[in-house]
C-alpha cells in the first residue's frame, strides 16, 4: 500500500493591524475625498494625511470631526481614536461621516486653564460620546442655541440621547470641555504635547517662539536713546495710531516708487487686491460669518472680512473676542483722489483691506485684541 502527500501552500495572512479600509473625508464645502487607511490609523494620521496632500500649515488646529446630518449632531474625534474604530460603531440606518476643518478652540482649556476652573463631574461616559447640536432650536426645540447631548454608540441610537441646554456659548463649551477631559483627559493632553515635544526633539520649537501671549507683550518706544515701557494705555494707543499712519505714508511711497499711479487705477488696484486673501469671504451673511466663526472655535482673535451687507462698497470685520462675535464696520473714505480704509472713522488710514489686517495682526487699535486667526473653506 502507498501513500502519497500532497503539498499545499496556504495563503498568506495579512495582520490585522495592517489590513486596510477606505474612509471618506468631508470638507465644508461638501466635496469628500476617499482614503484609504490601515486599521490602526488614528484621527491626528488622518489630519496629517490630508495637510500633507494640500500643502497646508499644520498649527495643531486641524480637527477631525464626526458628523451626523440626520440628527444634526457633531463631535471632536480626539487625535488618538481609531478612526476605524469610529466607523465601525456607526449605525448603517444612520447618516455619518467624518468632516475635516480646523477648530481654534480645540486644546484653548490647556492654554487658557482658568477659563474652565468650575467643572466637576457629569456622568459615566465609558459608553457615550459627546455630541454638540448645530440645529439646536428649529430640530429639538431647545429653548436656547446652545445645546449638546450624550448618545450612546449605537444601542438606543436617537431614542437614547441625553440632551442639554446651556444658557451661552461660554457655558456650553465649559460642559464640553468638562466632559472631553473626564472622558480621555489625560490622553489629550498627551495628544497636545505630541507637537511640542516633537520640536523639542529636533531642536526647533517655532511654535513656542510664535505663540507669545498677549499678556507677556508690552508697548516700547524706541524714538529716544534709550528705550522705555509705555505705562500710559492712552499713549500706546496714540502711537499705534501714529504708526498706522506712517505705515500708509511708507506704503503709499512705495507705490508711487513702482510707477503704479495714485488715482482711479490706484483705487481699482485696491478695491481688488483683497479678493485673493484666505481671510476675505466674498458676499457672505452676518449669520453665515458667525456659523463659520462657531464652527472653527471662540477663540480670541479668530476673525474674517467680508462685504458689507448695509453699506455699498464697504466691509466688515467680523472677530471673536471674550467668547462672542463682534462686527465692525470697514468705511471706504476718498482724500485728494485717493482710496482708504477706516475702522474708526478716519483716524487710522490703510491703501488697502490687506494693509488693514496686517496692521491689525500686530496692533490692537480700536479693536478689543489683535487678529490672530483667519477663517477659511478648506478643501479636502
């Protein structure tokens, strides 16, 4: 009797951790992209991904969202999360997706420590994430537009969402916050350290250098031999207001240094120049600045220009100061054929909007801070 034995070549098992998915990525203005990624790729991965593909600044302010149109609900997806791990937790009745933008106020509780100082604990969240509702009246019939909710992972679904209602923006981020940190509290703070330890490593921390506080900055003169502290708040702003000034004498001589003319084409070329900057939304609503401004985090100096709704040929400023959204008005005024803009009727005077805000990023002025962070529609 004989026997025979056959060889058999099994196929090769790809490990779990590098087995890949396809995700798709939303943008605000609702085009996605398809991605795809390993099992074990986390959100900040997926942020890294979609900043190396656009060419765009990675400032930790690059956010991953989860977001539930049907019920109108959207949530943090923390950079350690499993990307994947959120997907598989949604239900195939519900419409989710995940959305890409930034979202200034995402690590603001680190910086700014005092501001959430009276959390305390809420609820068991093992099983529960946070949600932040973006149609809070017309949907749900809150009483104010403040409200966010608790919703299990998928058991219960809609059924099963805790919902709440805070009395302002201040309040409702302070719950958010509260909740965020008693959920992964010590993993994201982990997750805002990661940039900064990384530059450490290198040897390079430019961020640190750029994120100077506001507080640790004073005005100085340096118009003598020696240089001084400007005590007096009415001096200081009398000075910025004498460099502003000099800024559009200096700005103005250089144009005319260029041959371009300081007439009508003069005021063609300024009426124009602002259209191509990332913070200037052409023909948007109060209400649609302020939804833009919510979304990316009331943060103090987070700020977009746009057209004027009220006044012909004049803009707005619209900037987040002390958690609200403030608007203040861009006056076109004519002076010997020239064009300029003013925010305080005058006294200040800049070519262009472009001067305006550059001037702005470094000078407080009449405004109750210095701009520090543009709105803009990111693409994915």
């Amino acid at each position: 009797m004989s026997l025979y034995a056959r060889r058999v070549t099994l196929p090769a098992i790809t490990p779990l951790v590098l087995q890949k998915r396809v995700i798709k990525v939303y943008s605000e203005d609702g085009t996605s992209r398809a991605l795809e990624v390993p099992n074990d790729t986390t959100a900040v991965n997926v942020c890294q991904l979609l900043i190396e593909k656009n060419h765009y600044i990675d400032d930790q302010n690059w956010t991953l969202f989860e977001q539930l149109p049907t019920l109108r609900l959207e949530r943090i997806i923390e950079d350690h999360e499993l990307v994947i791990d959120v997907q598989s937790k949604w239900d195939m009745d519900e419409d989710c997706r995940f959305c890409f933008r930034k979202y200034y106020a995402k690590y603001e509780f680190f910086k700014s420590p005092e501001d959430p100082r009276h959390l305390q604990f809420f609820s068991d969240l093992s099983q529960t994430n946070i949600y932040m509702l973006l149609s809070t009246r017309k949907m749900y019939g809150a009483p104010t537009d403040y409200g966010f909710c608790l919703k299990p992972h998928k058991t219960g679904g809609a059924k099963e969402m805790k919902m709440l209602c805070a009395e302002s923006e201040e309040t409702k981020g302070c719950w958010v916050t509260a909740i965020r940190l008693y959920k992964h509290g010590k993993q994201i703070y982990q997750n805002y350290l990661r940039p900064h330890q990384k530059n450490d490593s290198n040897g390079h921390n430019l961020s640190a250098m750029r994120s100077i506080s506001e507080n640790s900055l004073v005005a100085m003169d340096f118009s003598g031999h020696k240089t001084r502290v400007i005590e007096n708040p009415t001096e200081a702003l009398s000075i910025a207001v004498q460099e502003g000034l000099l800024w559009r004498r200096k700005s103005c001589g250089r144009i005319s240094a260029h041959g371009i003319p300081t007439s009508s084409q003069n005021s063609k070329l300024n009426i124009a120049v602002h259209m191509s900057q990332p913070w200037f939304h052409h023909k948007i609503s109060r209400d649609e600045a302020q939804k833009l401004i919510h979304q990316q985090g009331l943060v103090n100096g987070v700020f977009l220009v746009r057209d004027s709704q009220s006044t012909p040929k004049s803009f707005v400023l619209s900037l987040c100061y002390g958690q609200k959204i403030k608007h203040f008005q861009i006056l076109p005024i004519e002076d010997g054929g020239e064009l300029f803009y003013t925010l305080d009727e005058g006294h200040t005077r800049f070519t262009d909007l472009t001067q305006l805000v550059e001037f702005h990023l470094l000078n407080r002025g009449i405004l109750p801070c210095t701009l520090k962070h543009y709105c803009t529609r990111v693409t994915v």
